[in-house]
C-alpha cells in the first residue's frame, strides 16, 4: 500500500472514506509533512496532476473540515466571478458587504456534510466539493456525513453565497449544486449556521444556473437573484429569478421563487418542430444588474435581453424548409448524401438579429414591480410554453 494509502488507513478518520484507495488524510499537524515527497510521488502515480502546494491543500481541506489541526486552506475561485470581481457595468449598485461567493474548500466541505453525503471529486488537477445524493428536498434527519473520495455519482457545489436569507442578522448560505436534479436541473440549498455547525432549511429547484447575486434589502434580509435557462427538446427558456426565503413555506417552499423575466425561444429547434401557429421567435436573456433608477434609496433590477418574433406563414415555413434541407446535405455522413436526423441552423440570416430590450423592476420595500413599459412587454417574450 502507498504512503498515503497506509496513512489514511490507519488515521482515526479512515471509517469517514468508504473507497479510499490513495487519498491523503491529517489527522494531526505534521503527519503530511513526515511523509512529504513520497506522498507527493503517491499521488502523481494516481494521476494527481497539481504540485507539492496543491497536495498539502487537498490534504488540509479534509482536516479543517473534520475538525483537526491543519492550517487553512487555499480559496477556490467557482466558474462566476465574486461580486467584487465583477465589471462596473455588472454590477452598478453592488451587492451587499456580506455577499461572497468564494469561500475557502474546508468551509464547503463543511457545509456539504450538513446538506447532503458529502464528496470530494478529483477533475483535471482541481479539488471539488459536492454532493454523491442529491440533496433535493431536504430531509429534517442528518444525511450520512462520510466523505467519500471520487465516488462514481458526483453533483459539484457549484457556488456558495452568503446573507441574511430567511431573518435579518442570520448567518445563512446559499448553496447551488449543479445538476442533480431532474432532466439535470441545479438544486438551491438555503442552509443556517447556529452554534457552530450547519444545518440544511429549504431546497429550490432551479435550472441550469448561470450567474447568481444577493440583493440587500433595507431590513437587513437579503435576496438571491440568478439567471438561468432550460432546454425543453422544442423551446429553449432563459429567466432572471429572485428567491426570497421569507415566502417560503413548510409545505409549498416553491413559493419562495419568483420568476421576474422569461424570454423563451424556439429558433434551435425549427428543422424538427416548427409550430404553424408559433412562429419563429429568437431571444434570452442577457444579464441583470443593481442601479436605484428612479433614485428612491433602493436599489432596482434592471434585466437586458435580445427579441425577435416572426409571425407563422407559408412563406416562412418555406424559408425554413429550404435552410434545413441545405444544412441536412453539408451534415451528411455518406458523399452527399443528406444527413436522416434534423440538425439546428442559425435563422438570424434568414429573419434578422434578435433586438435588444432594457426591462426595469422597482423595488417598494416588499417586492419587486415592473413598470408599466416592462409590464407590456412580458407577455410578449414567452408566447409558448
């Protein structure tokens, strides 16, 4: 057996891994450090492709989340830039101070352990944190806290967000974990810390999440705000959502979600399920940002997205027919043979550029309005579904 493998097989937390093969575990301050560069050899064998630093971080995050004496480990940087990282024009009125969406691995790892059945997951040289059960609709009884290293079900906590969600003052966090859901929809874990531990409160099923931000509130309360899309086969669906924990219930926690914007699309899906009554319609979401615009003290969610609606003809079905048939000829698989499976094409050549549009939500204190202008508008971005 390697170093390491010896290592965590006789450490106190051996029982916490249930298929540690060659993974490091600390079980006190200095152990990593005795065995030092054959353990980083260990490693590199097993296909660990990070450096020396990069071990002694991996072995640490484990440590402080289990409660043993490591120094602290390295931050890692999710896919979305933390607020304070974001452009000006992103994030005009920023968020609030106690929003942070980088948080140090122990610390989600601890987390991970109060929602769900925690995992450590290796991917191109980086360390993951996440979730081997999904931990949608959360169970009040405490899930199985083992970490298991690597397991073969991995959905990764994607970012973490911290604020007052469900009462001013409370230290809450917002957890997005990607695509354990059904039809691999993310899961929004709200979870609390009292008394120096984490538990879970309410989880939201999202979609696929792209960009998420807290709002403050005057109250101390905070909101969370994400943009996200979905794919149903025929229509693609792009939304800026807010959650807003005070809403929800124990029996309905959905209530929590409310759906700002909408701007569904079928323009992917015109050469297998063009709709003689739909049309064409082209568009999504583009982002959303922060700004007091009508300068009452309170911050205001302006969204901008792209639109375009082209009304259902013969002619346009005509148009359509020929671009998919061209496009099924350069796809064949056999000389020119026409490829048998419908492939998307892209109609903005054919209809025009979808049009860019500012839509405006003013917040009064409870709840986010849309002024008139955006109010007409709405129903117009999501004619189907």
């Amino acid at each position: 057996m390697s170093v390491i493998g010896t290592l965590a097989s006789k450490s106190r937390f051996a029982p916490l891994y249930t298929n540690v093969t060659s993974e490091p575990v600390r079980p006190k301050s200095g152990v990593a450090r005795a065995v030092g560069a054959t353990a980083f050899a260990d490693l590199r064998q097993c296909g660990f492709r990070g450096s020396m630093r990069d071990m002694r971080r991996y072995i640490a995050i484990v440590a402080a989340a289990l409660g043993c004496d490591a120094p602290p480990p390295t931050p890692h940087t999710p896919p979305w830039p933390s607020p304070s990282a974001r452009t000006v024009s992103e994030t005009s009125g920023a968020p609030s101070a106690s929003a942070t969406a980088v948080d140090p691995l122990a610390e989600r790892l601890a987390i991970a352990r109060s929602l769900c059945s925690p995992a450590i997951k290796r991917k191109d040289g980086d360390v993951l944190i996440g979730c081997r059960a999904c931990p949608f609709n959360v169970d009040p009884g405490r899930p199985d806290s083992s970490v298991v290293v690597d397991p073969d079900e991995f959905w990764p906590i994607h970012a973490l967000f911290h604020g007052s969600f469900s009462k001013p003052g409370a230290h809450e966090v917002a957890a997005i974990v990607k695509g354990c859901a059904q039809h691999g929809l993310d899961v929004i874990v709200f979870a609390e810390q009292a008394s120096g531990s984490w538990r879970a409160m309410t989880s939201l099923m999202g979609e696929v999440t792209e960009r998420c931000d807290t709002y403050r509130r005057h109250d101390g309360r905070e909101l969370l705000v994400c943009q996200s899309g979905v794919t149903w086969f025929d229509a693609h669906s792009t939304y800026v959502t807010a959650y807003d924990l005070a809403r929800a219930t124990a029996d309905d926690p959905s209530k929590a979600r409310l759906d700002l914007v909408r701007v569904a699309q079928n323009a992917h899906a015109v050469c297998w399920a063009l709709s003689q009554n739909d049309g064409v319609v082209q568009g999504r979401v583009l982002g959303f940002r922060f700004d007091d615009t009508d300068h009452d003290g309170q911050q205001d969610i302006v969204v901008d997205v792209t639109h375009r609606a082209t009304p259902a003809s013969a002619s346009l079905e005509q148009v359509i027919e020929n671009a998919c048939a061209e496009a099924r000829a350069r796809n064949g698989k056999r000389g020119n043979e026409p490829s048998p499976m419908p492939v998307p094409i892209d109609v903005a050549p054919l209809l025009g550029e979808p049009v860019k549009e500012t839509l405006l939500f003013l917040f009064d204190g409870q709840e986010f309005l849309p002024t008139p202008k955006t109010a007409a508008r709405l129903e117009h971005l999501a004619p189907f579904m």
